[in-house]
C-alpha cells in the first residue's frame, strides 16, 4: 500500500508555495496525498514564527498530531520558519517529532520523510537552486504563485524573517519566465511573484524588468507581486503601474507605523515624508490602485503620541485595506535583544520600555476601527457598478445556481452567482458588499479560458512526474 501525507500549512505566501514543492517531492518519491491527517502516514506541519500566536498554533496543532502517531504510528515533521528559529530547542519540547527541515532543505523532504533528522543548514548563496514548481500541480488552477527571490537582507528590529529564511537570493529571470510559460500552459491566468523582499529582486534585471519579463510571456492575463519594501518602491517600478496592462491596481506596501521616531526604532530606513512622497507617485501612475498595508500598534516605548501619529497617517493615505498586529517578541531580533537588556538595567530608558498588553490591543483597536469604516465605504461605493473577476473557484451543487469566487483587479475578493468555468475573466454586477467580500451576480464573460477540461486527478501526477 502506498503511504500517505497530510502537510498542514502556517503562515505566509512563501509557505504555502514551499509546502508545495514538498508535496510534488513526496509524490515523486511514491508517497500520495491523505485527505485528512487522520489517514495520513507523515504528518508534516509547514511553520510560522512571526508572531508568538503562529508559534502557539504550532504547539496546539503537534499536541492533535501526537494522538495520532500514538494510534496509528504517524510519522511527525516539522518544517519552516519555526524549525529554522528552534532547532533541536524544538525537539526538546515536542521530542515525538521524528524529524525537522528548514526552509533552505525543502528539495530533502523525502529523504527526511524516510530517515528522521535535523537538516536546518543554509545552503551558500551561489549554490542555492530555487525548487522548480511541476505545473501538473497547477491544472485546473487560475492562480499560481511564482517565486522571485527567497530571505530578506533589512534588518527592521521586530523581524524574525531575517533569521529564519536567511539571506536575499534572487532567483534567475530566464528561469522565472520558463516556470511562468509551463503555467500558463497549462491554463494558469495570473502569475503572483513573491519574496519576503521581493522588489529588492536582483536576479539579473531589476524587478521592475522583470516584471515587463513577466508580462511578455504570452497567456498571461494577470500579475500582482507580494511583499514589498517602501526603500524599494523605485520610480521604474511605479512606472510599470503606469504602462504594463497586466499588472493589477493593487500593492503591498507595508508602513509599520505613523512616526519617524517609531520607524527609526523598527530600523525601517526611511521616513512618514518619504513613505508619502512614493505613496503620491504611485497614485500618480495609477489612480485607481488599491493600496495596503501592514501596521504594528505597541512597538517597544511607543507613546500616545507617537501612535496618535499612526492614527493621523491613515487618515491621510486612502489604504485599500490593512493587517494590523500587536507586537510581539521575537527571538534573535534587535528588538528582543535591546528589551532583554532593559529588563535587566536599573534605570529604564522610556524609549525602550514595553507596552503593557491591554494599551497595545487598544490602540490596535483604534487603528482597525478606523480603517474597517473606510475598507467597508470603498467596497460599498462599487454597489450597483461592475468588477472584473478572475473565477478562482467554482461549484454548482445539484439543482440550483452555480457558486463562484474570485478576486477583483484591485484583490478584492468577490462571491457571485454564475455559470462560469475556473480561469474565466468575467464582469460582475456587485449587489452587496462588505468589510471582507463583495457579493453580486455574473453577467458578462470577457475572456473565456482555453482550458476548460475537469482538472487531472492528483494521483497522475505521480505518474507525470516519474
Ligand atoms: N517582508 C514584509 C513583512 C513580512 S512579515 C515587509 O517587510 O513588509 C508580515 C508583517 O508581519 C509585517 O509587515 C509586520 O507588520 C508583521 N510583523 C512582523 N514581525 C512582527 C512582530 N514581531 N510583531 C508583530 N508584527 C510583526
Ligand atoms: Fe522582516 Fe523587515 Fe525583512 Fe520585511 S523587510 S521581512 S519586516 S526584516
Ligand atoms: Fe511566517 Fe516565515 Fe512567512 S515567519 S510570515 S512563514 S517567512
């Protein structure tokens, strides 16, 4: 019989695409996919150390796994970020985990699958191959995530990253465009390059470049990119905003926070003036463009007016939309580091001293309140008018009207009711809309796909690959 595995992903882009490219490693290696970890022979959990709550999640989920290799032998592995931060640490507090795989060893699952281990080692810069995707795993798929370039050289005093995925490598362009050609053909419609860092790309042409690569690979309908640094945001970039037409009105641009003072903390190299001054040259470009962003409330000696600046600067720029989080700890980060170093001196130095719990949630609060009203005003204002929806997702159950999902240029996502197939570009008439999705009905096909055959069963890919 053959074995079977179940990964369960944490975390962000970069994860999913790894988690992946260790499933095709696997089924290349003979194991087939468990639908359910309860019938799995590999329990691998792909992890998140950016916050301590991802790192909980963790825990939480290795204690349901444990039952199961108590019942029926599973084997347990633990990749990503929070294997690369632990180490045997690890081990140590979860030691029924047969084995862990940090990012850079992904091409090593199946091995480890088979052996047990510890593989967390960096491979050198120039040696470093990116995994190449099987685009069989993308059949029937209108969406697929490319990657650009891997680990981040900032050194913002909050971040784990740095340390759990290593130094920048950017993958070469020529092979970019190869990996976006296989998709293609095999019916994917839009391309999203991502990195942890990923407009510092450098991987033989600018990023900006590349994405005008991108554009030129025939098929492509569709390219957006995550994440984004604001030092990288180069006039050549905005400029692509302007003038490559399949690249969607939506960016990334995390700010952290609303004071220089705080920035300068956080070590994020630039300035509010700065921020604003990029910010007011892609609106520039690119009117329409719907801009996020990523806020951190209760940064270390963060005052009152320091986050009453953060409230200020969302009422200036028109965010589409953003994820805001409370601070948190980090190991190996320079913040961590400067707060253990206050905690064991006398004399405290207010820059530096810890925000008590209940104020940061509250300023969290202010912040999410605030931008939930604009969010929920901008999806409201398209009530009644029309999106251009990429169908993600469809499904007709028996005897009544086929259910639709996808996402608008600006990454909106958008629920309708339609007869579409997956990878069709379609109009939608938005009836209703709200803080997280737009709601409405299909009533156009712009651009049917070619590819509208049932997608392979996944045991054939086994059989593709070998
Ligand atoms: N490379 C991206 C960030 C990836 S992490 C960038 O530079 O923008 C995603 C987000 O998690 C960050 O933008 C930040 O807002 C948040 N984050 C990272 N470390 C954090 C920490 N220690 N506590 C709280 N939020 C954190
Ligand atoms: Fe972390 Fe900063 Fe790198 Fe983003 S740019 S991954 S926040 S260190
Ligand atoms: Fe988390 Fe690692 Fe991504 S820490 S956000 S999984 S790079």
């Amino acid at each position: 019989m053959q074995k079977r595995y179940f990964i369960h992903t944490f975390g962000c882009q970069m994860n999913e695409h790894d988690s992946a490219r260790m499933g095709e490693s696997l089924l290349r290696a003979g194991w087939v996919a468990a639908e359910a970890p309860e019938r799995a022979d590999l329990v691998l959990l792909n992890t998140c150390a950016i916050r301590e709550k991802a790192e909980d999640k963790l825990y939480s989920a290795l204690g349901r796994y444990r039952m199961l290799k108590a019942q029926r032998g599973a084997r347990i592995g633990v990749a990503g970020c929070v294997a690369q931060q632990e180490k045997e640490g690890l081990l140590e507090r979860a030691p029924y985990v047969d084995f862990l795989l940090g990012p850079d060893q992904i091409a090593r699952i199946a091995d480890l699958a088979e052996e047990g281990g510890v593989e967390t080692g960096w491979v050198p810069s120039e040696e470093y191959v990116f995994p190449r995707a099987d685009p069989e795993s993308a059949r029937g798929k209108a969406t697929a995530f490319v990657t650009a370039m891997k680990g981040c050289d900032n050194v913002c005093s909050f971040c784990v990253v740095p340390h759990t995925r290593g130094r920048e490598v950017s993958r070469p362009y020529a092979e970019i465009a190869r990996e976006v050609a296989s998709l293609v053909e095999v019916g994917v419609r839009e391309i999203t390059l991502i990195g942890q860092n990923v407009n510092s790309y450098a991987g033989g042409c600018s990023f900006a470049q590349l994405i005008r690569r991108v554009a030129a690979v025939p098929g492509v309908r569709r390219i957006r990119f995550t994440t984004s640094h604001p030092m990288d945001l180069s006039p050549e970039l905005v400029d692509c905003f302007r003038d490559v037409p399949q690249l969607m009105p939506h960016f990334h641009l995390p700010v952290q926070h609303g004071a220089d003072t705080v920035l300068e903390r956080m070590r994020r190299r630039y300035t509010i003036a700065e921020y604003e001054e990029r910010v007011a040259r892609l609106f520039a470009a690119c009117p329409g463009v719907a801009l996020t962003s990523d806020i951190i409330c209760g940064f270390p000696g963060e005052t009152e007016e320091e986050h009453a600046l953060t409230l200020a600067l969302l009422r200036r720029v028109p965010y589409d939309n953003l994820f805001s989080f409370v601070f948190s700890e980090r190991p190996h980060t320079a913040a961590a580091l400067r707060l253990s170093k206050e905690r064991a001196a006398r004399e405290r130095s207010p820059q530096w001293l810890e925000i008590p719990r209940a104020v940061a949630t509250r300023r969290l609060e202010e912040v999410q309140r605030l931008q939930q009203a604009r969010t929920v005003a901008r999806h409201r204002s398209r009530a009644g008018g029309e999106v251009e929806v990429l169908v993600e997702s469809a499904r007709t159950p028996p005897g009544l009207a086929g259910e639709r999902f996808g996402r608008s240029r600006e990454n909106w996502t958008v629920h309708f009711a339609g007869a579409c197939a997956v990878g069709d570009l379609v109009r939608v008439r938005v009836e209703r809309a709200g803080l997280v999705a737009l709601v409405g009905a299909e009533f156009e096909v712009i651009d049917a796909t070619a590819h509208r055959a049932p997608p392979a069963p996944r045991t054939r890919l086994a059989v593709v690959s070998a």
